[in-house]
C-alpha cells in the first residue's frame, strides 16, 4: 500500500513511513505490526500534538509517505497551512479508519481526503453516523489499481460509517452493500500533486 502511494524512496531504496497517531485509543502492539517485518520498509510514529512539527514542508522531506491513524483536532493555522502544503505539493497521505473524523474544525481536510465524518457537523450539515458488530461486505470496485489489486470480495466485523459526505471525484477502490454504511469502503482522491488513499476498515 505505502509503496503504491510513494513518489521517492530513502537513498536505502526503503520506504520511510511516518505514522501519526493521537486522539483516539488503539491496540498499539498489533497495530504497528502492520509495518514490521518488511526489508524494504522503515517507520516512525508520530503523536498529535507533537507530530504537527512533522508536517513542516522541511521536515516532512524525511519521509516518503504519511500514515495518518489519528483523530485530532487542533492545529493551528500554521499546521494546517503546512498539511495542505504538503499534500499540494505531492507528499503521498494513507489516511485509515477513524482519522476521517480528524480536523473538525478545518473545512480543507474534507478537500484533501474527499471525504469527512462529521462529530461535530456546522449548521446544515447532519452528523456521521457509527457503529459496530454487522459484517462488512467488501467488493473490489477498481480491481486494476494497485491498491487493491489481486484481492478477491471479502467480509469483514467492523466499524460502520454512515451519513459521510465524500466528493464524487474520488476513485472507489472498495464498496460495500451494507444498509448503513456509505458506498464506499475505500478510494483514492488526489489533491493538487499529492495523491491521497482512504481506507475505512481498521477499527481493531
């Protein structure tokens, strides 16, 4: 996934992967044994607040591709700036789960991502809807993309997300028939130069 998303790798020829985390608790261990075990992949974490000194334009230069596993809200202006730069200008983002439901209080995110839960909706908008236990059915709606290419349908117990507003420029990678849950389980959105992947599945 990380190596479908990068643009460059580490003069190692390793993909340097930053992980950012915060806001939200997650099983930590099996979680960050997704990128263990690959000789060709390196990574670090990051947690919000802290991590906001990562999206530097300057100091993201280490790093081949962002994983974002966070639910934060409160960047300050500069932050958010640096985020959309970043991304403008090509820095490859894998956004995961409930890090849809970061940034509240940024209208952009929803721009970069194609794509935003809303906790807290503004006037007009209704609230996202959650919740857990009924089986995901998952089908490969762009079978050709790297992303997800050589998977076959599949089921899944996860979290569900409905009442999501995502852009109809999004390329859909997954779907789902699940009565409450949106359409799309996963797709790929570019902003500026940067190309973006979301992948809702991942609660545990």
């Amino acid at each position: 996934l990380a190596l479908a998303c990068a643009t460059a790798l580490g003069a190692d020829g390793k993909i340097r992967v930053l992980v950012v985390t915060g806001g939200h608790p997650f099983e930590k261990d099996k979680f960050f044994a997704l990128f263990q075990g690959y000789p060709d992949l390196v990574h670090r974490e990051a947690v919000y607040p802290e991590a906001a000194k990562f999206l530097d334009p300057e100091a993201a230069k280490a790093f081949d591709v962002f994983v974002m596993y966070d639910m934060f809200t409160g960047l300050d202006a500069k932050g958010k700036e640096n985020f959309a730069r970043i991304v403008r200008e090509g820095k490859p983002f894998v956004i995961l789960h409930h890090a849809i439901a970061s940034h509240q209080d940024w209208p952009e995110y929803e721009k970069i991502l194609g794509g935003r839960f809303w906790t807290q909706p503004p006037a007009g908008q209704t609230a996202s809807k959650a919740g857990w236990g009924a089986p995901i059915r998952a089908r490969i709606a762009d079978p050709d993309h790297p992303i997800v290419r050589g998977l076959s349908a599949f089921e899944a117990v996860d979290e569900w997300y409905g009442a999501c507003p995502i852009s109809p420029k999004v390329q859909v990678l997954l779907a789902t028939d699940h009565p409450e849950n949106n359409k799309a389980i996963a797709w790929v959105h570019t902003y500026g130069q940067g190309r973006v992947a979301y992948i809702q599945l991942g609660h545990d």
